[in-house]
C-alpha cells in the first residue's frame, strides 16, 4: 500500500475524485475478506481512516471530510484533542489498566463526574464502572433494578435502542437489532414513545396483565431511533408513575449524556431527577472506553462479584474523562452546544415542508431530517441513502437512522466551531435538495 506524499490541512473538505479512492478500495477489499459480515459503516461509507483532527478526517488517499458522525457521538472533543491526549500520554506512563482498584486517575474521574450533576443529586447517588460500552451500562443498570427490586420485568419503549448484547438487544424497540436472534431476554414489555397513558393503564390496572416491573428503561432523545425527543409531559408522567408504584426509573444516557443536548445530562431539561443514569460513549471526549451507571444508593444492594468486568479498570479513559470536563468548563462547551444547536436549526429550517421532508428534528448537537416518499409518504431508506452518499463525495460524513434508516442524522463534536457548522450544514441543505424528493 502506497503512503501519502502530501496531505491537505484539516481544516476544510475537500474529495478528489470517486469514492473510494484506490487505497481506501484496497483495505476495503482485505477487510471485506477478513473482517465479520456484521460490519457497519464502511458498508455506507466507503472510505478508509488515515487520521483525524477537531472536527475532520482524512481517509488514506488524501480527501478530507467534516466527521458529523464523530464516532457515533463518542468524539465529544472531536478528534485528538491536544490536551486530551496529552493527559491519556501521561497517564500511560504511570497505569493503564486497574481493575476496580482504587487508584488517582480512578478518583478523579469519580469526582469529575459526580461534580457534573445538581447537589442534591449528588448526595445520594453512587457510581458503578461497568464494561467498556453503553451496552454493558443498560445491562449493569437492568441486573442492579431486578437485584434490588426482586422483579423480573422490564418496561421499554417502541423506537429505543439500547444496544446489541443479549438483554441490551432485547430491551431495543428496534427490530432490526433482534433480527435472526431467537429467544431474547424474556420478560420486556413495550409501550408507545411519547405517550403515557398506556403504560399508566397497564401498570396500574390489576388486570392489566403485567406484573410490577424492576425498572422502565427511557431515552429521552432516542437517538438510534430517529433523533426523536421526548415531550415534557410525557417525560414528568412517567417519573410520577414510576415514583408512585416504586418502580426504579432508568434513563439511557449513552448518546444524549455528557453535554450533546445542551446540558450534561439531557434529563436536566426535563426536571426529573432518575434512579439510574446510564453513560458510556463521550465520558472520555477522545474516544477512550468506558462506561458507569450512576444510581440511586437505596438500589445498591449488590453482594461483592454481582456485577464485574475485567475493562472496567481504563485508566487512560478516566484520565482522559477528567481533562475532558476540565475543558469543557473552561471553554464553556455546553453553551458552544446550544449555540450551534440554534445554528443548525436555523440553516437546516427551509428544509421543512420541501417535498420528501418529513420532519427536521433535533436538541443541542443531535438532529435528524426525516425522509418520506412525495407521493406515498413511506419511509424514504433509498433517499436517505443517497443524500449520504452525496454528502460524502462532498466532503461530510453523516449517519442515517430512524426507522427503516429513512433519517438523516449528524453528531457534531461539541466543540464545533460555527464556521465548520455553516459549511457542513450547505453541503447538507444541497444533498437533501437534490435528493430527498426523488421516490425511492
């Protein structure tokens, strides 16, 4: 494989030629050949990563894009921040991995973290660091609720994804996640997003047919899902109900957590205060894995062993997580999030009513454009398909989502700057143009 003589400054898109470029082909193919058929986004987007910095990537033949996919949201500081990595460089001299010893870096970040929520919320909650993934965080928090409760069923939500480990599949309302995989964890209950009369009637029926639950499990924007948020009251009912009956309410905080909606915690925005926050993807803002469950202190009931992993110990991760937050308070990030939010509603709002736009939809940096056939409204999975691939030969990179994948959806870094939003956003507004009105 040929290296790049010359490499663009990342600081603007720019593609020569089709993609894949012939380099970014040649891994392809190898990958193709060696890698699981469960691969996912080279299939859509068709290039191969050479490196990254702020808010672009350069893929190994040289073409420079605007990474609005940010490592599925991981990439809080967008990429290799400077003093990001300088931390993770230091701590990789002194530890890299703990298990749940306690350690400096391991304190701090329990600290930073703990720092990030309301006072009275941090009186009384506790912090368990689970498997590195947001996957293991839902399945850490669901096993903590039926070990605590004594219950064994749980309450989720249609259009929620909650990952794709044997119970985190089986409690995502998104049935592309289970397809071809029999016999999922029994015992989940699904109830329409959004509304709170059903779920209310079931649980408070005595012949409604399903036992107290251990937990409800909720994303407040379901990201997956179609960038789709939670409306108040639906959000306030359901913590009331739940209080009511003593059920634990668990919010899923893997994509909206850690600032993507405008506070640290999206939950914050709705007055509520959970048993259960899961978090997992941008703790570290650089990409380095970890995951916790913070909760309640009346749920710990756990005996020594209940719940473990042998990664729950990444260093580099905490360290990373601590010089995050410390950047982000410094440079007021979350406000860079609702200003940029504002940013992008503004540029992306002529797409609304444009035939093939369903909805335009979004909170902090998380939104989505939802496409439909003109003629039939059906889900548009072929014009969303095509809008990404337009975008990418135009330097940006999105991800699609929602149901039958028929949204648009981009993820900024946090620290975004305005003028990288107004690019990326042209370049997004002329894609969906050209192609959201033409029928599937």
């Amino acid at each position: 494989m040929t290296a790049l003589v010359a490499a663009r400054p990342l600081t603007a898109p720019h593609v020569d030629g089709e993609l894949p470029g012939p380099l970014s082909a040649e891994l392809l193919a190898r990958q193709e050949l060696r890698e699981s058929n469960a691969r996912t986004y080279p299939r859509h987007l068709p290039i191969a990563l050479a490196e990254g910095s702020g808010s672009f990537v350069r893929d190994v033949d040289g073409n420079v894009f605007i990474d609005f996919l940010a490592g599925a949201g991981v990439l809080s500081l967008g990429h290799n921040h400077p003093e990001v990595v300088a931390s993770v460089t230091r701590q990789l001299g002194l530890l890299a991995h703990g298990l749940d010893f306690p350690t400096p870096a391991k304190d701090a970040f329990t600290e930073a973290q703990l720092s990030m929520l309301r006072p009275e919320l941090r009186e009384k909650m506790k912090i368990h660091f689970c498997g590195p993934t947001g996957a293991n965080a839902v399945e850490a928090a669901v096993k903590l609720c039926k070990t605590a409760t004594g219950r064994g069923d749980v309450v989720s939500f249609q259009g929620g994804f909650h990952g794709s480990t044997h119970a985190a599949m089986a409690l995502s309302g998104l049935v592309s996640a289970k397809r071809n995989v029999p016999n999922t964890m029994p015992g989940v209950h699904f109830f329409p997003y959004n509304r709170a009369e059903p779920l209310e009637q079931a649980l408070t029926d005595s012949l409604g047919g399903i036992p107290p639950p251990a937990a409800v499990l909720l994303e407040l924007v379901q990201g997956e899902g179609g960038v789709v948020p939670a409306h108040p009251e639906f959000v306030r009912r359901v913590r009331e109900l739940t209080r009511d009956l003593g059920v634990p309410l668990v919010v899923d905080e893997v994509q909206t957590g850690c600032g993507r909606t405008g506070t640290w915690f999206a939950f914050e925005q709705y007055g509520i205060e959970p048993d259960v926050v899961v978090a997992s993807k941008a703790l570290s803002g650089i990409g380095m894995p970890v995951a916790v469950i913070l909760y309640d202190a009346a749920l710990d009931t756990w005996e020594a062993g209940a719940h473990i992993g042998t990664f729950r110990g990444n260093q580099l991760a905490f360290a990373a997580g601590v010089e995050a937050i410390r950047v982000i308070r410094r440079d007021d990030v979350l406000g860079n999030v609702r200003r940029r939010g504002e940013q992008i509603a503004g540029r992306l709002a002529p797409l609304t009513g444009r035939p093939g736009v369903r909805e335009v939809r979004g909170r902090g940096l998380m939104w989505g454009v939802e496409l439909a056939d003109p003629v039939t409204g059906r889900p548009a999975t072929g014009a969303a398909s095509a809008v990404q691939a337009h975008a990418l030969r135009h330097g940006l990179i999105v991800e699609l989502g929602g149901r039958d994948d028929c949204v648009v959806r981009i993820l900024p870094p946090l620290n975004v700057t305005a003028e990288v939003v107004d690019t990326a956003c042209s370049i997004l507004v002329d894609a969906i143009t050209a192609r959201a009105a033409r029928t599937p």
